[in-house]
C-alpha cells in the first residue's frame, strides 16, 4: 500500500511538473512577447517577477523564477482587467467545483442504483427501456440541450431563472465561495429565500450537465453488473442455494462496483468540458465561462493560468481516484507500464 | 438452385459476413444504419437537391417559418433564418461540413494512434513508460482546454478545430491499440510467426492488425460521434468554424439572437446534430454487440 502512494505521489509530481513546463512554454507559443505573456504586465512589483523580466537571465532561470512565482502565488495579472489572476480565480474556481459537484453526485445517485436495476434484468424490458433512453440521452449535445431546458423552463413557462448564480436582491458575503454554504453561513435576513433562490438557479445547469454523466454511469454499472452475473463464482454460489440477498450483497455488490470508480476518473476530462460549456450558457460566473471569455479577448496570461489551474485539479482528481481504486483493487494496475 | 447433397455443405462465413448476421439480428441497429445511410447521402448529394446556396440570402423572405406552419411557405420547406438563408439548404451543407469534418478528424487520429499505440504496445521498460505517461496526460487534459490552448496559438477556424478534437481522441486509439497489442504478442501465433522470422513490422502488419480491424471501426464509430458533439460545440463557441461556413453548431449560434421569434433555427441544427450522433451511436452499440456475440459463439 505504501508502495502504491509513493509510486502515485511520484506520478503525479511529475505530471503536475510536465503541466507547469507545458504552461511555461506556451508563454513562448502564444503571440507576443513571452515575458509579457508569462506577467501580464511590462512591469510588476513582486520579486520572481523582477527577477524574471531582467536581461541577464537565461530560459532555465526564467524557468525557475516562473516556478517561484506560482508558489508564492503571484500568477501574473490579466491583460484585460489588469487585475491579479489569483485572485480571480480564486473567486471563480469554487463556483465551478460547486457545479460539477452537484452534478456528479445526482448522476452517480440516479445512475448506480438504476444500473444495478438494468443488470439485474439483462436484456429483459426495463434493461432495453434504460439502454435505449441512456442512449437517448447521451446523444444530446450538451450545448443544445441547456438551450432547450432555457427555451422551455425559463422562457415558456417562466419556472426557472435562466442565468447567474443569484438573485441581485441578496447580498451574501464571501466566505468559501459555494454559495449554497455561504448562505448556511452567512448572517443575513431572509436566510430561507436566498436559499431557496440560490437553489433554483442551480436546477438547470446541474441537470444540463449530469444528464450525459448519468447515461454514462448507468450504462458501465449496467455492463459491469451484467458481466459479474455470468461468472463462476456467482454461478457457484447459486449452486450452493445461497439466498439470492446474500449473493446481491455479498458477491455481485462489490465487484460490480469495482469498475465504477476508474471509469469515473476517465470521465473527468468530458465533465470538465461540459460544464464549462454549460456555464457559458447560463453565465454562471465560473472558471469555464471566464476561460473563453478570456479566448475572445485573446487574455494569454488568463488562458495560460486558466489552463494549468483546470489541469491540475483534473490531474489531482484522476490520480487520486485512480489511487483508491488501485488500493480498493490490488490487481488492477494501470500505470505500470514499464513493467508489464 | 438447391445443393444436392444438404449434409456436406459446410458454410463458414467470414469473420465479417459473421459480424454482418449477426448485426442484423437487432433490428434497432439496423434501423440506425438506416438513418446514417440517409444523413451520408444528403450530405454529398444534399448540395446537388437543393435549389438555393447556403449563403444565398433571401431579403424579400425573413424568418419564414417551417411550411407546415401557417405562414410558411412551400419554397422554403424548413423555413429561413434572420437573414433569409434557406434552413434546409443550409441543414444540408451543415450536415456535410459537420460529418465529412468529423470523420476526417477521427480518421487522422485513428492513424495516429494506431501508429503510437504499437510502438507503445511493443516496447517495454522506461520508453514504454514515457510514452504511455505522456498520452495519459494528454488524455486527462478536457478537450475545450486543448482547443482554447491550439485557438489561443494559431487562431480560430475549422481546420484549427479538428486539429484540437483529433489531439484529444489520439489517446483513445493509442489506449486500445496498445491494449490489444499487448495481450496479442503473448499468443501462440504470434511466437509462430516469430519463430518463422517475421520481424515486428511485418507480425503486426499480417498477424495482428487483421484481427483488429472489426475492435477499431467501433472505437471509430463512437470516435465519430464524440467529434461530431465537439466540432459543433467548438462552432458554437465561435472557436471552431467560423460565422459564414453552415456548420451546425454555427448555426445554432446565430440562430441565438432570433431565438424568440424564430425557435426552429436553433430547433431544426440542434436537431440534426441529435439525429446523426443517435444513428451513429446506434450502430455503434449494434456493432459492439454483434462483435461480442460472435466472439463469445
């Protein structure tokens, strides 16, 4: 076990070393002057900065100065707000992390249990009923189907705001940036119906985004549940006369699970794409909708720290459930390549 | 004509025309088959249908509705966009810009990562770790960023687009290839064919890749529909193609600003862009299944 988080510590060092180099030399690619990409500014105050904008230093130092300067924080400053980009992001990122949150939680609720209930009855009617709807569902494309929910929800019928995170007549003060808990905790009147507000501006990109999630989770469960039933030992088990509630929870339960989680960690990358596709749409004031915000304004510095920031927390996501299901599953071992 | 003797005929049908009996048993994909077929053929011969060009604007007929509405108007079945841009015309252009495009893409990654996949799958030790650790990345990293990284350096545009989509679908080939290539050069025909002095090039060329072909035409086929969903999601966000080529995520775009008056502009591409990647994934599914049940028979 302590080999498995020594050797997943390591790759995701340098993983995270190989992101900040790519980030570093995109500074280069972009347009203009790699300086003033990497800054934002021709001049800043901050230390590494100086140091990485005077004449005598060479790539590596730069390098190094750049590493420097994300550590201690100073990412540079916006070429369209001038404005310190940790700070922004800062503010943005747990508006997204709230929203991809929500989302994967109601998929995973709605789409395991329901899997379980179609692998259980494989290819039996309410299987084809959820392969077909999940695949219905899984067809849509994301962007078109925040514009019908909007359409429908929030323009015909009126039921739902269509846009933001709250209603301008509350003011909730700054606290952990999930605005669910800032209202739990902040001290204002009317407590109850911010709350409530808050809640209905949620519903539509929550559902827009855990639609696909939920096609997806429902079918692997389904797979894997289908798969574990035609073993041998759950035959074997059958033959014994076990109850079948002993062989649901003791056998299928947990080796249908199994694959769960690592699909989870594949899934990330497609999640990650469309809620910030879905904030765009609902400007919902999050990292995706700022990032291409940022493309329109070709803001180099906000793309090149908005791209290392969403990676990073992809990549430390995906290895950390990678590393939990390796450590649930000793036998899987995806990473080692050079071994096999 | 009936054979004469009934009992010695032995009918061993090929490893495709087993796939293909076996595919037809399911209905739905057939079905499936059916619609893509359609939408192939409207595409190259859409253009040679239709009476109007996709940029032709219509100034005497703005947002006309579909023909089956009251105002509507049998000249332009599918009604006209804000700037009198025949729908059904432009539908037809947009599905051939937008399917043509996407199998373009997965067919250059489908090469790609082929080609990496089996020097992946070959090689062993530090290389093979290199090079598997790097695709991992590539694969972690969401297709918007990559796309938002390639537009930010060369640009916004359609051939800019594909190129981020096929960056993002390499490592799905690279991941099955190496997998099956891996598994494949442990088995007794594979020593065989060593032993009689194959050497790599030719083991996988001849031995390997023949018995792949089936596994990459499904991964391919749900390649095809994850690029159709990304190509038109990067033309809405105006970072893929551009406002005047009938792209159906461009499309849907610009029919935003009419979206109160005119639904169908949005309705009508939204709904194409659904239909195709349904059929696509449908055959997909049919395919996959049709495949396993011939290996497990």
């Amino acid at each position: 076990m302590i080999r498995t988080l020594i050797r997943y510590f390591n790759l995701t060092f340098l993983t995270l070393l190989i992101l900040v180099m790519l980030s570093f030399g995109l500074a280069y690619f972009f347009p203009g002057d790699p300086i003033t990409n990497l800054m934002g500014a021709n001049k800043l105050d901050s230390q590494p900065f100086l140091m990485l904008s005077s004449q005598q230093t060479n790539i590596f130092m730069q390098f190094w100065y750049y590493v420097q300067a994300l550590l201690a924080g100073e990412w540079g400053v916006s070429f369209a707000t001038g404005k310190p980009l940790y700070q922004d992001i800062m503010r943005l990122l747990p508006a997204t992390l709230e929203l991809s949150i929500y989302a994967v939680t109601i998929a995973l609720i709605l789409g395991i249990p329901l899997g379980f209930l179609a692998g259980m009855n494989y290819h039996k009617k309410i299987d084809n009923i959820f392969m077909s709807s999940s695949m219905i569902m899984y067809s849509f494309p994301v962007f078109w189907l925040a514009l019908l929910l909007i359409l429908l929800i929030s323009l015909q019928a009126q039921w739902l705001p269509m846009s933001g995170r709250l209603s301008l007549l509350f003011n909730v003060p700054h606290y952990s940036g999930f605005i669910l808990v800032d209202i739990l905790v902040a001290d204002i009147e009317n407590k109850r119906f911010a709350f409530n507000n808050a809640v209905q501006h949620l519903i539509l990109p929550t559902l827009s985004v855990s639609f696909i999630a939920f096609a997806v989770f429902l079918r692997t469960t389904r797979r894997s549940v289908a798969d574990v039933l035609e073993t041998q030992y759950i035959k074997s088990a059958q033959t014994r006369g076990l109850p079948a509630k002993t062989i649901f929870f003791r056998h299928v339960l947990r080796n249908a699970l199994l694959p769960v989680l690592p699909i989870l960690a594949v899934q990330i990358s497609t999640l990650v794409t469309n809620v910030m596709i879905v904030e765009t749409i609902f400007s919902w004031p999050g990292i995706g909708d700022w990032l291409i915000q940022a493309i329109y304004e070709r803001d180099y510095p906000a793309i090149r720290t908005g791209m290392l920031l969403v990676s990073v927390v992809v990549v430390i996501i995906t290895m950390s459930l990678e590393c939990i299901s390796q450590l649930i599953d000793p036998t899987r071992d995806r990473f080692a390549y050079a071994r096999r | 004509m009936l054979d004469a003797n009934l009992y010695e005929e032995e009918l061993h049908p090929t490893p495709l025309g087993a796939t293909w009996r076996e595919f037809k048993q399911r209905h739905i994909a057939v079905f499936g088959l059916v619609i893509l077929t359609l939408f192939i053929i409207v595409a190259i011969a859409g253009p040679l249908l239709s009476p109007y060009a996709p940029t032709t604007q219509h100034t005497n007929t703005l947002l006309i509705p579909p023909a089956w509405d009251d105002n509507g108007s049998i000249l332009h079945v599918l009604g006209t966009d804000a700037l009198g841009r025949d729908m059904l015309t432009r539908l037809f252009y947009g599905t051939q810009v937008t399917l043509f495009s996407s199998i373009l893409t997965v067919f250059i990654a489908l090469g790609l990562g082929v080609a990496m996949g089996v020097v992946a799958g070959m090689s062993k030790g530090l290389r093979s770790s290199f090079i598997n650790h790097v695709l991992d990345i590539l694969m972690l990293t969401p297709t918007l960023l990559i796309a938002i990284i390639i537009v930010a350096i060369l640009g916004t545009g359609l051939t800019n687009a594909m190129l981020a989509i096929g960056l993002a679908l390499v490592p799905r080939f690279v991941h099955l290839t190496r997998d099956f290539v891996r598994e494949e050069m442990n088995k007794d025909y594979i020593k065989t064919a060593r032993l009689d002095g194959a050497n790599l090039t030719q083991v996988f060329l001849y031995n390997i890749l023949p018995n792949m072909v089936e596994l990459l035409i499904v991964q391919g086929t749900f390649a095809i529909s994850v690029a159709i969903l990304d190509i038109s999601a990067l033309g809405f966000l105006n970072l893929g193609a551009q406002t005047l080529m009938p792209e159906l995520g461009v499309m849907i775009a610009e029919g935003l600003s009419t979206v109160y008056i005119a639904p169908w502009n949005i309705l009508l591409p939204g709904l194409t862009i659904f239909l195709m990647v349904l059929s696509i994934n449908i055959v997909g599914d049919g395919l996959r299944s049709a495949l396993r049940n011939r290996l497990t028979h």
